[in-house]
C-alpha cells in the first residue's frame, strides 16, 4: 500500500510539473521548408518542432527538438539530416542541456552544451569532422537560452500588451558564442497559415548579431494571435537567398 501511495503521489506530481509547463506538452509541428530558386519557391525540406516531458532522477524537464531533412529527390544534390535539441524547466523555459547533431552536405559537427546551475557558463564538448573532439567551459550572462529553447521563449512574449515596433531583447548561444539577438513586433497580420488557414497573427522581427541573417525586417515569424501562439509561418533571408517555412501538420495530445 506504501508503495502504491508513493507511485500515487510521484505521478500527481509529475502531472502538476506538466500542467504547470509554459508551453503545450506533447505538440508537434510540421514545417514545408522552401527555397527561392530562380524566382521559384522551391520545397526543399521538412522541418519537424516537438515537446515532450522526460523525468530525470531530480526533476522533471521540456524536452524541445527540431529535426530537418530535405526531401529525398534533393538528397544527391545537397543532403540535410539536422538534428537540434534542448532540456529546459517546464516553466521558465532555462535551459540544462543542449544538444546539436548536424549532417549538410557531407560536413558534420556535434554539439553538447551544459548549462551550469549558476547560470553563469556552459560546459561544452564539440566534434567536427575530421578533427578532435574539443571541450571547454566558457561565460554566458544570466538568461542566455540555447537557439531550441529561443524559439519556444518567443511565445511566452505578451505581444497583446505590445506596442508597434517594441523590442524585446535575448541573449542566446550558438557555436560556442553568445548572440544578441532582438524581437521587434510589428502588430497583427492575417495570413495564410498553411494547415490552419486564414489565421490573424502577430508579426514579429528577428534581428541578431550575425552575419548569417541578412537584411532589416527580413526575417519574419507569424504566431497566431491566441494563447497557444503557433507559428504559422516563417521568412528568413540568409547570404545565400530567402526561403520560407510553412506549417503543414499539427498534431497535439
């Protein structure tokens, strides 16, 4: 009978951690990813987000992924298997752990990134093709995200009490470097967001401190004007062209 309380009691309390989580347990998103070839929107590749809730020996976390793939008439020509995952706190969203498992166009390189229970520094282990594997700690400022669990911070934002053209600001990590990167919304827009139709969203700027994202006000995401705050559509504009993402599936628990 002790037993059997015990497993009672362990499972409200798993199932409060869940309740409580900031973002929606057990969602996935399906993404069409497009490419601007020739003046053409190309798909090229599937973009899949999820959550899940895993159970350590200390606590409960949100495990978020985002796997890309280009479809398989496109392998030959430039093959993506992209693997990106974060372990944050159901609530804040923190990250504890930080994984990246890349292959694009034969180059490799894999990732793991532990955040300290400070907050103040990540212990890192890196391996890129044909070298060594590289470890090292190094310094972030309090509230650093990884870029898994950034994209999930977006939709804790109130942008209903937001005015045109407010900011809010992030720091995040990427290859070992921390980011700034700023949040710019630009008010609401009805759009077509893919599996979910016509759909009012809010319209919000990405803007950070890399030459990888190219332009002003280029890089778009479009969350549905709701409390789930689902995005429905993505623009990016990178060195090399500009593409789109497009939600093709949702599927919840």
């Amino acid at each position: 009978m002790k037993k059997l309380l015990l497993l009672v009691l362990l499972g409200s309390q798993w199932l409060a951690s869940a309740q409580k989580s900031s973002i929606p347990v057990g969602e996935q998103f399906t993404y069409t990813a497009s490419y601007n070839m020739a003046g053409l929107m190309t798909q090229l590749a599937q973009v899949t987000l999820s959550t899940e809730m895993v159970s350590t020996s200390t606590k409960n976390l949100l495990h978020l992924s985002c796997e890309a793939a280009t479809y398989s008439k496109w392998d030959s020509f430039f093959k993506i298997r992209d693997s990106y995952e974060s372990y944050v706190d159901p609530v804040s969203l923190k990250p504890s752990l930080y994984k990246r498992d890349i292959f694009e166009g034969g180059y490799t390189k894999k990732e793991k990134y532990l955040f300290q229970k400070d907050g103040k520094s990540i212990a890192s282990t890196v391996l890129k093709k044909k070298k060594p594997e590289t470890k090292a700690t190094f310094a972030i400022k309090l509230g650093t995200q990884d870029i898994v669990s950034l994209i999930y911070k977006l939709r804790t934002i109130d942008f209903a009490h937001q005015t045109k053209q407010q900011i809010t600001r992030f720091t995040a990590v990427f290859d070992e470097k921390e980011l700034g990167v700023s949040v710019k919304y630009l008010g609401t827009e009805r759009i077509n967001a893919g599996v979910l139709g016509e759909k009012l969203c809010y319209k919000i700027s990405i803007g950070a401190q890399t030459s990888a994202l190219r332009g002003t006000d280029k890089n778009l995401i479009w969350l549905t004007a709701d409390t789930q705050k689902v995005p429905g559509l993505i623009r990016f504009s990178i060195p090399v062209g500009t593409g789109q993402l497009l939600l093709t599936k949702m599927t919840k628990n």
